[in-house]
C-alpha cells in the first residue's frame, strides 16, 4: 500500500495494514453519517412525512403489506383507483420497495421495536443511501483502489442530484433502487474481473431485486450487454466474459421473470432484445474460439469467421422479422421518447407532460453535481489512459449518462458514475500533492524520489485528526504514488489548498442545495414571513382532510392525475384517475370535462359517479404549479381522442396568447376548469383589481358563475377549491333553467314553446 | 291525413335545393381535374365551394404565395407548407372517383381573394381551413369550418393524417421515396468502406474514442438537448446571450458553458498527467501556478454565471 511519508521502521506490516482498514471503516461510517444526516433536512425542517405524489401510493400499499400480510397484498385488488376500473394492485406494481420496508418492519417488531410504519417509510431512503455510499466505494475500488473509492462514496453520499431523489420522506422506487444498481455493477465488473460464477450470480441476484424494485432496471438490462459487446468489438473476449455475463444473463433473466409485472417481457420486448442478442453472440463466439484453438487451418478460420457473421446478421432479421409479426413486441413509446423526445409529443402528449421527462437545462445539472461535472471529463480521459476492461465500462456509462441526463429518471443514476469519474481525478490531484510530498521526503533524502519502490513509504500521513467531516479524512487518506514527482513545497501547498478548497466548497454547496432546494415534501410549503420566520402553507392536507372528514367514503373525487395518488393516500376517497397513467383514455376523460364548458362537462361527471371535483389554484398565493398552468396539457390529452371537440387553438387568444383576464377565448373562459379555478375569485378583493399572481394578469370584474357544481370547500389560501357536483334537478328541469328560476331571473324565451303534447 | 302533404312538400323542397347543389358539385369537380386536383379559387368560386347547402367537404388553403407579399411565414409556406399541401391534395385525386368528390382541396391567394381574407377576419398566412358537410349522409352537427393546427409543422404527414379524420376515407398518401437521403447515405457508406484501411488506425485509437465521448458529454451536460428540444433560440432578442431563469437557457449558453468545463477539465488534466512529468523545477512550478489560477479564475467564472441563473445563490470564489 502505498503512502505519502515513509513509516517508521519499527512497525510490522500487520499493524500497517490493520491501521489502514481500521481508518477506512471509519472514514466509510463518517460517510453513511453524513450521508444520513444531510437527508434529514426534511424532517427537521418541516416533519415526519411522506413526500411529493408517488410516495404516497407506495406507503398505502406498504401499509396494507405491512397490516395484512405479503399475500393480501399480493392479490390486493383497489377498486378505489381508477374508478370505476379499479386497479389490480399486486401485478401491476414493483414490489421491491414495499416488500423491503414490509421485512424491516417485520424485523423490527419481531424485536419488540414498535415502530411505526410511516417512520420506516420516510427513513428508508436516508438509510439506503448509507448502503449506496458503501456499494460506491466497493465499486471504485474495483475502478482504481480503495482511496478513491472512500473519496468517490463521500461524492455519491452527499452530492445533491442523488439526494433530491432519496430525502426522508421520498419513499420513492428509486429509494432502494439506486443501491441496487450500484451493487449490481459492482458485482459484474467482480465477475468480469475475477471470471467468477459467483459474483455472476451475485449480479443476477441483485438484478432481480432491482427488476422487482424499479422500471429503471432497463438500464442495466441494456449497459451490461453493451459493454460485453464493446468489448468483444475491442478484441477483448475472454473466457471471463463468457462466464461473467452467462451466469448474469441466465439466472437474472429467469429470476426477473418472477415479477408478475414484468412476466415474458424479457423475451417479448425490444427493450431486452440486446441482452439476448449478446447472449447468443457470446456463445458463438465462444464457440469459434473453442473450434479455432483445435483446428490449424488458415482456410477453415476464415471460413468459421463468415460463418460466425452471417449467424450474427440472420439473428438480427430473425428479431426484426419477429417484431414486424407482431411476437416481439416494438419498442414501448416511453422508450422511443427517450431516444426523441418530438416522438413523444407528436403522438403520447401524457408522456411528454409528465415533468419528469422534461429537459434539463445546465444549471440544474451543476446545481445537482457542482465540480463534480468538470472533473468528470478529466475522469473519462483518464480511465482512457488505462483502459482496462472495466473503464471501457465506466466510459461507455459516461456517453450514456450524458445523453440522457436530460432525463432525471434515468438521468440521476447517471450522476453515480460521474461520481466515480470524479473520483479519480481528485484523487489523482490529491495524489499529486502527496507524491510531491514524498518527492519532498526524497529530497530531503529519506527515501527514494521514485516512489515506486515500495518498501519504503508508508505512513499516512496525518492520520485523519478527529475526522469532523467525512471529506477531510479523504483528503488524507487517499494518497498514492508514481514515478514522478514535483519539485518544492511551495507548488505542493498550493495545490493541496486548490484541491481542499474545492471539496470544502462542494460541501458547502451540497448542504445550501439540499436545506433548500431539495428537502420541501411539496405536501406542505413554506414561505418566510416578514419577520424572517418560516410559515408554513398546509392546504394540501388541510383539503385532504376535509374531504376524509365530510364527505362519505363512497364519495368518488374527480382531480386531474396528479393529485390522485395524494387523494387516496390522504383522504382515502376514490379517484378517477391517479399518477399511474396507463390508461390514457381515462385521463383524456377528465381531460375532457375539465376543458369542456359545464353542458358537457356535467353528463361526463354523472356518469362516472363523480361527486366531488378537486382543483388546485395558485393565483393568490402564487403557486405556479396549479392546474390552470397543467390545463393545456389537459387540453392536449383529450384532444388526443376527441380532436372533434377539443381543440388547443381555441384556447389561447385570437394572437396566440395563453390569458385568463378580459381577453381570454371564450372556449377558455367557459371552460370547467376556468370557472372552477376562478369562481368567486373576484370579490376577495372587493371591487378592487383582481390579480392572478401566477400569470400576472388580472381577473375579469364579473367572474364566472356556476350551474352544475356548488363551491363545497376553499381552504386557507386557496390553493385547494372543492367543488360538489349536484343532482339533477328534482323538477326534470336543467340545472341552468333551476338555477336561473331559483334567482328569480325569467326565462327569456324567443318563441313559445308547445305547452304540452295534446293526449290523442 | 295532415302529414302526407307536409312530406310532399319536405321531400320537393329537399329536391329544388338538391339540383342547384348537384351543379354545383359537378362545376367543382371540373374545375378540380382541370387544377390536378386542387381549386385554384377567387371569391366567386369560394362562395360556390363553401355553399351554405354543401353536401361535400372542403379542404381550403388560405395563402399568400406572390412574393410581393413577402414576409418571413409567406417565405415559410413557399418553400415549405405550399409542396405539402399540393402533395396531399394530389395524392387525393388519386383516390376513387365515388369518394374523390365528395371532398375538395382548394387553394385561395390572397391576391385572388382579398374580400373573403377580410370576411374571414384572416391577418396571417398560411391557414388551412376544414369546411364540413352541411347536408346528406356525412353531415355533422358541427358546420363551421375547423382550423388546421399547425404545431404539427408544415410537412405533408401530419397533414394527410389529420385531413383524414374529415374526408370520406383517408387520404392514400405515402410518403415520397427520398432519393436525395438514401444516395447520400449509400455514398456515404460506400467512401467509408472504401476509406477503410486508410483510416483504421484513427478509428482504432483509443485517443479518437476518448475525444469523442468528452465532447459528447461536454455538449450534452451544457444543456444541448435542452434547446434541441425546446428550440431555443441562440440568443436573446435584446442581443443577451443568457437567459435568465433557472429552467431556461440560450443556443449560445450550451458553447460558452462547454468551453468552461473543457477548460477546467483540461487543467486537471495538465495537473494530474503531465505536470508530474515534468524534469526541470522551474518550469514544474510555472505550469503547477498557472493551472491553478486557471482553474480558480474560470471557476469563479462559472459561479458568476450560475449566480445569473439562479439569483438565491449564496457562495462566490474571487469573482
């Protein structure tokens, strides 16, 4: 093990080493520390909750896993989603993340540990994150040694693209999911490394919790394989290949159709296709490398060569012949999305209008990495100077993480390898620093200059003092040499002060973004009051509550999707639609009677049982993630199915402008969402101007009125506007004519109307 | 007793008016073969076309193609949308004869017709009009014409497929086989197999490979697929070159943004794999110290630039 200063000569080489793990154990428990502990602003915060939209799916689901048992929930049918479909729960999920906090629940009350289930939730991902910390280090320890691998785990711990996806409270897939990819990497660059049958099934082991635990899992289903294949392109099969990637592609495609979700999708999609076809590929291979090691003739490999490329070429007809007949299935539009993201707006508007899927522009990724994204080509340039099997993995990640970075999903497990990246580079500059230190030592005639004898040096230097942050100790602990050196102390400091000064920096950085940028649950918002002192906004739940308190049970709440994971988690009610889009006719249903005017809107909301509708308006507090900013996409969707009577040019002025004042189409102002949204709206400010805050525009004097649905529930700040629909009229009459009668207005006729059909 | 005449009297008049609208039909369908499918109109034969008892459906253009009404969209649809119509309105007139004439594709200038521009309220070019049958079995509750949304873009798919939801069956059209692409692309091949010995070793070389992943991966982490996707344009119309906004960024942003990470990388890399290398102490010192600067300058650079897009910021360097 190499180090900066040389050890006294009095140590055995078992306390040196010893000394070293003991070091590195507790540099890595400072780590899973800090890691956990910046993940805890959200608690500290604001309190012990579940976070955003689809957490909260999966805590009801966790909660009926962990209050009936692993086989209720298994069959667990939800007639309250997706009403009046209802939602075949159990296959229709990943069950990684719950069936994960089921068993630690379960653990821990085996124990006699009472502790409740929401706090399982909200911790797992911060605990996690530990893990994830740890499978970073074994990871970059495969990669370059264990002093980057401590470096690269403090990244991965603390930098703020992962912990936006993994704060308490984000009881998301991604959660676990994260951990699980790292593993599984690092388990298969083991495997490739070593030849080994075992960590081949540890990767397929892995594999499989990963398929049960994320959609994600496509990933690696598609970077394992194309790194096999680049490699056999480099002229760099061996039998390690052969053995790594059989064992990883048989047992993980066996146990990953074990998922009810997943089922014969991996031999019936596109998207598995390449893990198959390199799987063929190798044993053709393999197999002309058998052949040629027995056979001598010149003529007889080239024959075999052919051979091998017009197999390969007829398997790849045979797959796109079978996916023109319809056996395999095409590429899923999610996944030609991904590649052009015109397809998806072009012809699945649900896709494109999930934020997820938006673009990302730079700041958000140096808001998410910092310098981590600068060192990282440096990094990519390095793994090219060595270029051992398993760079050309971490470079063909990098090339893919930097495509799709623009997409968070994908995008963040993209950050991890540009942590290991990263790592290098620091490294290498650290190990700079050290190497002119030890050029130092040789200087002042100690040891060698050439720090490649080994005997010599040792000592880390300075022990890590008290070790407060996790970083420094890193900077300290990683130190390596070369046969090189520099020359002087002056130039020494100066970098090791550059190099200090940037982690410090990072540590800054990550810690402002995750206090403020990353650790809001978006249930609950804070605003700060003049004084200086957070208030905090509760509408969501405020509304939620409302709803679980005064309304029935069967009462059926119509919102447009995103709220409705957050509806039945809070306010157990029915919904119409909720954040698993899979059926895009529902969506664009609601779609539909949110854009339409309250004629049509109202047998639509009959006829689905609906008796409640929920939406959200930001125009007095200046929220801007409100509906009436959603509504264009609602707009978009249903005039997906119904481009007769929806369309998305009606509603925007007659020059194209998107206005809620004076000036908006009609369509738009006699729209159900308009008149939801603005109901009323006016007269808070009693005959004053009426501003949207949102839009900055200002409302019309006279607002809408409303005949087919009653104002039921406005909460504090009016983010949340309940709206009950009524029932017919007891008289047979419309609801307008009702309404109008009721307030005594006469009934302007043009013509008189037959009294009564005469009795023949 | 009282309902026969009444009947009579519906099914006459239904008669009286179905004659004049049978002419009609018969003049379009003339003067669309003598067009190639499509109506060359003027305010007299759009009246005729969109008759108020129509049985048939309409497709109208509304353009503006003499050059001197130049302006940018007028360019636009000259060398754009005005190709897709005329294809999809061809392929149209390739359609059976039973349906071809129940819908009718019709272009209307502006210099022919400056009087229905003016009725129709219309200030801009190009706009594609869909008139549906009033009358006869196709008729639809709807009957004011539907406007062609043109967030598709201009080209003739998107068209074709849209005007099918409004004609009796949909229109045949294929796309045209682009001979000019699969020329180049073949020839494309073609150089590059021929080339193939000649440029092997660069391909070979792992320093090509590695310079093409670190631009990727400079151009995608700038935010390149942000304004390939948004379109966004490469720069403000106040001349700005940066966007403000954290979710919002220029053309010109993704260089200037790619050049300061290729620099700081580009230190690091002078830090870590050739300054070490270096045999004379004074010139190790003078590169140790210019690289350092560097990397302080351009960063502090950097967090100017991130402090412009996201004002909250709180930590700055030199700078």
């Amino acid at each position: 093990m190499p180090t900066a200063f040389p050890l006294p000569s009095d140590l055995s080489p078992a306390t040196v080493t010893n000394t070293a793990s003991l070091l590195r154990i507790v540099a890595l428990s400072l780590i899973s520390g800090a890691a956990i502990a910046s993940r805890l602003f959200a608690v500290i915060n604001f309190e012990s909750i579940i976070h955003e939209f689809d957490p909260w799916f999966n805590y009801r689901a966790t909660r009926v896993l962990a209050s009936k048992g692993f086989y209720e929930f298994w069959n667990w049918f939800d007639p309250t989603a997706w009403y009046p479909l209802g939602r075949v729960v159990g296959g229709t999920v990943y069950p990684g993340l719950m069936a994960t906090s089921g068993v630690i629940y379960n653990f821990l009350h085996a124990l006699n540990l009472p502790v409740d289930i929401r706090n399982i939730c909200v911790m797992l991902a911060p605990g996690f994150s530990a893990l994830t910390a740890w499978a970073t280090y074994m990871f970059t320890k495969e990669m370059k040694d264990e002093s980057a691998g401590l470096l690269a785990a403090a990244f991965i711990g603390i930098v703020p693209g992962y912990i936006s996806r993994s704060v308490a409270g984000s009881y998301d897939n991604e959660a676990i999911a994260i951990f699980l990819l790292m593993f599984t990497f690092f388990c298969w660059i083991k495997a490739l490394k070593l030849g080994s049958a075992l960590f081949g099934t540890l990767a397929a082991v892995f594999y499989f919790y990963m398929v049960a635990a994320w959609g994600g899992y496509v990933f690696i289903t598609n970077m394992i394989p194309l790194h096999g294949l680049v490699l056999i392109l480099m002229g760099r099969f061996s039998s390690r290949l052969y053995v790594a990637y059989s064992s990883w592609y048989a047992i993980g495609t066996l146990s990953s159709m074990q998922v009810p979700f997943v089922g014969f999708q991996p031999v019936s999609t596109s998207e598995h296709m390449a893990a198959l076809g390199v799987f063929g590929l190798l044993q053709i291979v393999a197999f002309t490398q058998l052949v040629r090691s027995h056979v001598s003739s010149k003529q007889f490999q080239d024959l075999l060569f052919l051979a091998l490329i017009t197999v390969g070429l007829l398997g790849f007809v045979g797959v796109v012949g079978l996916t023109y007949k319809g056996v395999i299935a095409p590429w899923t539009g999610r996944f030609y999305s991904l590649w052009d993201t015109g397809y998806a707006k072009k012809h699945i508007p649900i896709i494109a209008s999930v934020s997820e899927h938006q673009p990302t522009a730079w700041p958000s990724f140096f808001m998410d990495l910092q310098f981590l994204i600068f060192v990282f080509p440096a990094g990519v340039v390095l793994c090219f100077h060595q270029l051992r099997d398993e760079h050309v993995f971490v470079i063909i990640y990098a090339v893919m993480a930097s495509y799709f970075r623009r997409r968070h999903a994908v995008a963040f497990s993209s950050l991890l390898d540009t942590y290991l990246d990263a790592a290098e580079p620091a490294d290498a500059a650290a190990e700079e620093s050290t190497s002119e230190t030890s050029a130092t030592n040789g200087a002042s005639g100690a040891a060698a200059t050439t720090a490649t004898s080994s005997g010599s040096k040792k000592a880390k230097k300075g022990p890590p003092p008290a070790g407060t942050t996790a970083l420094t100790d890193l900077v300290a602990v990683k130190k390596g040499d070369k046969p090189k050196g520099i020359f002087g102390l002056d130039t020494r400091l100066a970098i090791v002060m550059n190099a200090f000064g940037m982690l410090a920096f990072f540590v800054f950085h990550c810690t402002w973004a995750t206090s403020n940028a990353y650790s809001s649950p978006s249930v609950v918002l804070a605003s700060t009051n003049p004084d200086g002192s957070q208030h905090i906004i509760d509408d969501f739940r405020e509304a939620y509550y409302w709803l679980r308190q005064n309304t029935p049970e069967t009462a059926v709440v119509m919102s447009w999707w995103d709220y409705g994971y957050q509806i039945a988690g809070m306010a157990d009610r029915p919904t119409l639609v909720d954040n698993n889009t899979w059926n895009n006719t529902h969506i664009a249903t609601v779609g539909k009677a949110m854009s339409s005017t309250e004629e049509v809107a109202y047998p639509i909301l009959r006829k689905h049982d609906v008796d409640y509708v929920l939406v959200i308006f930001g125009g007095l507090l200046g929220y801007s993630g409100d509906d009436i900013n959603k509504f264009l996409w609602m707009v978009r969707i249903a005039q997906g199915v119904w481009p007769e009577e929806i369309q998305e040019p009606n509603y925007f002025t007659p020059q194209g402008e998107y206005r809620i004042d004076d000036h908006a189409s009609p369509t738009m102002k006699n729209s159900l969402m308009y008149k939801m949204s603005y109901y009323r709206f006016a007269e808070l400010f009693g005959g004053g101007p009426a501003q949207d805050r949102v839009r900055q525009q200002q409302v019309p004097k006279v607002g809408p009125t409303l005949d087919y649905l009653d104002e039921a529930y406005t909460t504090e700040n009016w983010i949340v506007r309940i709206y009950e629909v009524r029932k017919e009229d007891l008289l047979g009459r419309d609801l307008k004519s009702a309404n109008a009668f009721a307030k005594g207005k006469k009934r302007k006729r043009s013509k008189p109307v037959s009294r009564r059909r005469p009795i023949v | 007793m009282f309902l026969l005449p009444f009947l009579a009297f519906v099914s006459l008049s239904l008669l009286t008016r179905a004659a004049p609208a049978d002419e009609t039909r018969q003049k379009l369908v003339a003067l669309a073969a003598a067009g190639g499918g499509l109506i060359k109109l003027d305010s007299a034969s759009y009246d005729l076309l969109t008759a108020p008892n129509r049985d048939w459906s309409a497709s109208i253009e509304f353009t503006a193609l003499d050059t001197r009404r130049r302006c940018a969209p007028c360019k636009l649809v000259l060398s754009e949308f005005n190709p897709s119509w005329n294809a999809v309105a061809k392929a149209w007139s390739k359609a059976p004869k039973a349906h071809r004439d129940n819908h009718f594709f019709a272009t209307l200038d502006f210099d022919d017709g400056q009087l229905v521009f003016q009725k129709m309220g219309l200030a801009s070019a190009p706009v594609v009009y869909v008139y549906p049958p009033v009358e006869g079995p196709r008729a639809k509750a709807r009957t004011e014409p539907s406007k062609y949304d043109f967030s598709h873009g201009f080209e003739a798919e998107p068209l074709a497929e849209h005007l099918s939801n409004h004609t009796p069956i949909p229109i045949p059209y294929t796309k045209p086989f682009d001979w000019a692409r699969w020329t180049t692309a073949g020839a494309g091949l073609l150089a590059f197999a021929v080339t193939l010995r000649f440029i092997a070793p660069i391909l070979q070389s792992r320093w090509t490979w590695a310079i093409i992943t670190i631009i990727t991966s400079l151009v995608m982490t700038s935010g390149y697929m942000f304004t390939r996707i948004r379109g966004s344009p490469f720069m403000g119309h106040d001349g700005s070159w940066i966007a403000g906004g954290f979710q919002n960024q220029f053309g010109q942003e993704v260089q200037v943004i790619a050049a300061v990470y290729g620099t700081l990388g580009f230190a690091f890399i002078m830090l870590t794999m050739v300054i070490p290398y270096q045999t004379t102490s004074q010139r190790q010192r003078f590169q140790v110290y210019l690289w350092s600067t560097i990397i302080m300058l351009v960063y502090s650079i950097l967090i100017v630039l991130f402090k412009v897009k996201n004002r909250g910021y709180p930590f700055r360097l030199l700078l």
